[in-house]
C-alpha cells in the first residue's frame, strides 16, 4: 500500500508520541511500583510497633485471666471429685471389710444361723458390687461434668464491644451514655 507524504509523517509523529507515551507509562507504573513497596514496607512497621502489642495486652488482659479461671475450676472440680470418690469407696470397702470379718460372721451365725448359712452359699455379685459400680457410675459423671464446665462457652469470658458512643483513643473525654 503507498502512503502520501502527509499521511507517512502523520504516522511517524504518530509512532512517536505512542512511544513516548509508552514511556511515559513504564515510568509510572515503576514509581507505582516504588510507592507500593515503601508502603508494605511502612505497614509491616506499624503492625510490629502499633499492632502486635495491643493484640499482646489484650491477650494478657482478657484472654489469659479467662483459661487461668477455667484452669482453676477444672482443678477445684478434679479435686472435688477425688476428695468423694475416695470418700465413697473407702466407705465401701470397709463395708466389704466388715461383712467378710470373721466375727461379723459368728455374730450373724448366733442370732440366725439360716441367714448366716444363706450369706455362705451366695456365690455372685453382691451389695458390694452394685455400689462399686453405682460409685464408678458417679465418678464418670463427675469426671464429665467438670470437662463440660471446663470447656462450655463461659459469657464472663469475653470482652464486651465498645459502645459507639465512647470515644476510645482520641483526646477528648467521652460523651455520657444516655
């Protein structure tokens, strides 16, 4: 295809002004590019020096004085649940104790030898072993029910948000809820 003369230097201005304008945009986008690291650079700062303490106080102020609280209601009801477990198991194997004594044994052979002789040949689980498993019962539900406590959403726990109405880090002083 042949070009005039005119139409030939309109479009080496043309490719000219293109070009320079083809430049002109590197060059931007490469101060865009400059810009944007100095603010990554500027916003990674401010977390370290603005950011990751007030997430550490919080932590330290809410968080941790709630699992401490649970922690310690965990070990109260540890404690509890020992403390009456051995209370009640003790207590039962006195009673086994006191039912195998030999004298027990005579004392019941003197006031009603059937009864004595009935107590002899009962071979199979006994008094004894219903309250053993009647106590193994209460200790699994006393071991559960300090887990749930330990682990149930506690409301006191948590931190209430902000009222919109309190000015939090600004100068001024609060304006009164009403």
């Amino acid at each position: 295809m042949s070009l005039s003369r005119k139409r030939r230097k309109e479009l080496k201005r043309l490719r000219s002004s293109a070009e320079d304008l083809w430049g002109n945009q590197q060059d931007v986008l490469g101060h865009a590019s400059k810009v944007a690291r100095e603010a990554s650079r500027q916003i990674n700062l401010l977390t370290q020096e603005e950011v990751v303490p007030r997430v550490r106080t919080g932590y330290q102020s809410y968080v941790r004085p709630g699992f401490d609280q649970a922690r310690s209601y965990a070990r109260t009801a540890g404690d509890q649940v020992e403390r009456s477990l051995g209370s009640a198991l003790g207590s039962l194997l006195s009673i086994g104790d006191i039912a195998n004594d030999t004298r027990v044994r005579r004392a019941l052979e003197r006031v009603s030898p059937r009864a004595a002789a009935e107590v002899k040949r009962k071979q199979g689980p006994g008094v004894g072993t219903y309250l053993a498993i009647g106590a193994g019962v209460v200790a699994a539900v006393g071991v559960a029910y300090a887990v749930w406590q330990t682990f149930r959403a506690d409301d006191e726990l948590w931190v209430a948000d902000e009222e919109p109405g309190v000015a939090s880090d600004s100068g001024s002083a609060p304006s009164p809820v009403i």
